[in-house]
C-alpha cells in the first residue's frame, strides 16, 4: 500500500513537472509565435495565423494576443462580422480597446473604418493611445512623446504644484497661433503656476506621433504635469525630476537592461524598476524583438503591445527613457546592416519605425547619416550609447568594423571632449571576450575596432570609462585587464523580461540567471573619491549581487 501511494505521489509530481515544463515552453516561444503570425497575415497567409492562434487559446483560454490575432486575420479575410466579435470578445477581456485603433492600421482599416466598429469606438473613447513617454530630461528641460488616434493636438502643462484637481479646459478666449504648416489652438490650465509646452501636432506620417517639450525648469526639482490631447486631459496625473544642474557633483541612480521580449507574466517588471526610482533607465538593445526587418506592420505590431501594457505606460510616464537597438530590433538574429546608408533597402524603413516609437535626444546624424547613437549627461556624468548594428560589417571580412567610420568619428570627438567624472560607454553587445564563446557577433568579433577604442581611451588618458552592455539573457560583472593603461569594468544585463536565460560564464567576476533581472547604477561624485555601485536587481526586486567601482580604479 505505502509503495502504491509512492508511485502515485510520483506519477502526480511527474505530471506536474510536465505542465510546468508546457508552460514555460509556451511562456518561452511568446515573444515570438504571434510576431510571426501576424507576419503569415501580412503575407496573406491568412489559414496558417488562424490556426495558430485558435490553437493557442485551446491551450490557453482567453490570451489576449490570441483574440487580437484573430480579430486581425478575420478582417483581412474580409469576415467582418467575426471580427467584430473577436473585437468585442478581446475587450471584456481586459484588451485595451486602443490596441485596434493602433494598428497595424494598414492591417487594421477595413475593420477601423466599418460603421459597426465606429459604432463600438463611441463606447471606448480615447484620444491619447500610447504615452506619454518621458525623455531628454536636462536639468531645465523635458521631452514628452505621445501617439494619438488621430491627427491632434497636443501640449502639455508643468508645476511643481500636485494641486491638479480642477479640470484643464479650452480656453473660453482661444489664441490661435499661425504657423506655416498649421493653425494652432493655445490651451488654458487651471493647475497652479503651470509651465505650458509649445503645442504640437500628431502626425500621420510619423505614425501619429508628436515630441512636444518644456523648458526653463529648475534643475534637480519634482514636477507634476498633465498632457491635453485635442482638448482633453490625461486620466493619470504624472511627475518626473530634472536632473542635477550640468556638470556638478551629484548622487543619483541609472537603471540599464535589455532582452525585453513581450512576456505578460514578466510585464511587472516596469513596475519593480519604477520602484527604485532611477533618474533614467537605458534600453540597451533587443527591446521588443521583432526579427522582421522588411514588414512595417509587424514591427509597429511588437512596439504596440508593449506600449499598450499599463505596466509599461506608468514607467516611461514617469522615468525619462533612452533606447538603442541591437539585432532583434534592427534586423534579425546576429545580423547587420553594412557599411552603406541605403543598402540593405529596409534600413531606412527600420530606422523611421525606430524613431518613430522612442524619445531620444537624435539619433545618429540624422537624415545624412542615420543610426540610433547619441549621448546624455546627468551631472558630471556623461553616457555614449552606441549604435552596433546599422554599419555593422560582416565579422568575418578583413578588419571589420562594428561602428561605422562617422560614429567612431563621433564617439571620439566626444570622448576627447568630455570632461565627465564618470564616462559610460554603452554598447548592445557584450565588450569582454567569452561572454558568447564561439560566436563573433559580441566584440570579439570586431577585435581590432575594440583595441582601437580601448587603446584611444589610453593614448588621449581620458578616465573615469566604464562599460555597459546587453544581450546575453543574464546579469554578470566583467573585468577586461589592460597592460598599458587602466582595466576596464563591464556591467551587463540582458534579461529584462525573457523567459530563455543564458548560462554563465566562467570568466566573469559574476553572473546571474535564475530571474528576469536589470541593472541599476547608484552614482555617487560628491565623495573624495567618486564611486558608482552597481546592483543586480531580481524582477522581485532582491539585490542579488552588489559591486562598488571608485574613481581611482579607473585612472
């Protein structure tokens, strides 16, 4: 009898085992299963995306993406009225309705502009479908972007007053502002003492999307604001702090961190960073995982579903945000772009998506010289974040080049320039060798152009570099010993919100796998000696390893 209830007992474990093994199988392919059924239905593949997502919600009753899916697939079948059910059925749901006024709108309008839909909007009304996101904080500015509905628009009022509880209304004697593109209507607030942005306008080309900006803030202080879209209000009341006054000494925290793959159980993630309160978080790459460099749609597609999370949206509200791309956003799985600007054709199109979903100061040189690199400065602490991927060349040519010659140009000019106590240099792929062994998509592939920026550190004495990267699926601390000039650290994470983990490497000081996890940067330049502290922080939210970097180990 006791052997019979032995076996049962291990019969039911083994069982158990099964199912969690399943779960994670599905949790693990999430990212990506309905990525790329929403790339059968661009291709007209409408059968195969139908099956799969009926499928999986045999397997998983009620998943939101499965119902947005086939709502998507149905309509390209021109079955309007399944649809308009699966519409309906994904909103009680707990799918935000906005998800289908996003898009993919090439997709998405003959389900959009069909009176049944119409007549479902009047239920669900939104002005404002993503954001706002903040960005480009200074010490006397901020960025806020924002994607709507329709053209609109916007502006946004600032206070360092939270009194906002009366309602900000159009102004009964409006100021109508002409410019050369458009007329302009100048919003009234009844916030205390408030700050108002120039109005700005969505625009269709750009995705439905507008940066509108503040200036002449105090440095280092807490504001509140409130975004108007079309004449209404935001339904949170948001803040943000400006950043220390540039160029002095400071404490302040940096949060950093890539593989972001759309994970809903993970999602809370936004909320465990948010509540360490960083003055900034840095997307290092590998942020939304689209692997589809041809297809508009099924990129704006992997930027809608994450910028839908209500996780998501109170995070970037509320933390001024700065991304850089790596493989998964830019192209696919260890690609690269080459040295020419229009070659490969989609690399435009890619870069305009890019733009078109984050808030950084530029990116690259712009029109002339696209890219996504650019550099920020909080106190005396200045951050170069790297573009590896759009003039990234094959890594098995001749002496081949991960930056491009304009942004290792840059790169230089601002290196030599910078007057930083801290220098931070960002990259999306690993610096250390052995991080990836046998592989030379890190920058043991580009081993010469890294011997060049490391030995241009040590001939020009510019110290106080650190590193930061992305893209292994765990947090690990590296130390890159120099023989002719200072050793060099590299802090990396990679594991935002994936499931796949990678195991860890034996050459590095540390590494840690078992949770999503990201890095957090607590800086500290007042002390006689500057240091910064690096933390792995887990998704629920444990300190799982601690490093103290001072000034005087990188001189």
């Amino acid at each position: 009898m006791k052997h019979s209830k032995k076996l049962l007992v291990l019969a039911f474990a083994c069982v158990a085992l099964f199912l969690i093994a399943l779960v994670i199988r599905a949790a693990g392919s999430y990212k990506q299963q309905n990525r790329d059924a929403i790339s059968d239905i661009v291709d007209g593949n409408y059968g195969s995306a139908i099956k799969h997502f009926e499928k999986y919600l045999d397997e998983h009753p009620g998943d939101l993406e499965s119902l947005y899916g086939l709502a998507v697939a149905y309509i390209q079948k021109k079955e309007k009225d399944k649809a308009i059910a699966y519409v309906k059925q994904a909103v009680e749901a707990g799918l935000p309705f906005s998800r289908f006024l996003a898009g993919p709108r090439s997709l998405l309008k003959p389900l959009t502009d069909s009176a049944e839909f119409k007549e479902l909007a009047k239920k669900h009304p939104v002005e404002m479908l993503h954001g706002p996101m903040l960005g480009c904080v200074t010490d006397s500015s901020a960025k806020f972007w924002v994607r709507t509905a329709d053209e609109a628009l916007v502006q946004v009022f600032v206070s360092t007053s939270e009194k906002m509880d009366l309602p900000i209304k159009i102004a009964s004697k409006s100021v109508i502002a002409r410019t050369a593109k458009t007329s302009v209507m100048f919003f009234s607030s009844e916030m205390e003492s408030p700050i108002k942005c120039v109005i700005a306008k969505t625009n269709r080309a750009k995705d439905f999307t507008t940066v509108v900006a503040i200036d002449g803030l105090e440095a280092d202080t807490q504001y509140y604001y409130e975004p108007v879209v079309a004449g209404k209000k935001g339904a949170k009341r948001r803040s943000f702090r400006t950043f220390p006054t540039s160029g002095t000494k400071c404490k302040f925290k940096v949060g950093f961190g890539g593989g972001a793959g759309y994970t809903p159980q993970h999602e809370r993630m936004w909320n465990t960073i948010a509540s360490r309160k960083p003055a900034a978080f840095l997307f290092l790459g590998d942020n939304v995982y689209i692997d589809n460099p041809t297809r508009p749609a099924v990129q704006q597609y992997c930027y809608y579903r994450r910028q839908c999370r209500p996780e998501f949206r109170d995070f970037t509200a509320s933390t001024p945000i700065y991304a850089i791309w790596d493989d998964h956003d830019f192209t696919t799985n260890d690609g690269w772009g080459g040295p020419e600007i229009h070659e490969p054709a989609w690399k435009i199109p890619v870069w305009h998506v890019f733009r078109d979903n984050w808030n950084n100061p530029y990116y690259g040189g712009g029109e002339k010289q696209p890219g996504c690199w650019f550099d920020f400065s909080i106190g005396d602490v200045d951050f170069f974040m790297l573009d590896c991927r759009y003039y990234r060349m094959k890594p098995k040519g001749k002496n081949p080049s991960m930056l491009g010659g304009a942004q290792k140009k840059w790169l230089f000019e601002k290196l030599k320039a910078s007057k930083g106590t801290f220098k931070v240099l960002a990259s999306s792929v690993p610096w250390a060798f052995g991080t990836k062994p046998g592989s030379r998509d890190t920058w043991e592939g580009y081993k010469q152009e890294r011997e060049e920026v490391f030995s241009f550190l040590e001939d020009n004495e510019i110290e106080g570099v650190f590193l930061l990267s992305a893209d292994r699926h765990r947090s690990d601390v590296w130390k890159i010993e120099r023989p002719n000039g200072y050793d060099l650290y590299e802090f990396e994470s990679s594991r935002l919100t994936n499931v796949h983990r990678h195991k860890l490497m034996p050459g590095s000081l540390f590494g840690y796998n078992k949770k999503c996890s990201f890095g957090l940067l607590s800086f500290d330049t007042t002390l006689p000696d500057p240091q910064v502290t690096y933390r792995i922080i887990s998704i629920d939210n444990e300190v799982v390893h601690t490093l103290t970097l001072k000034r005087s180990q990188i001189r």
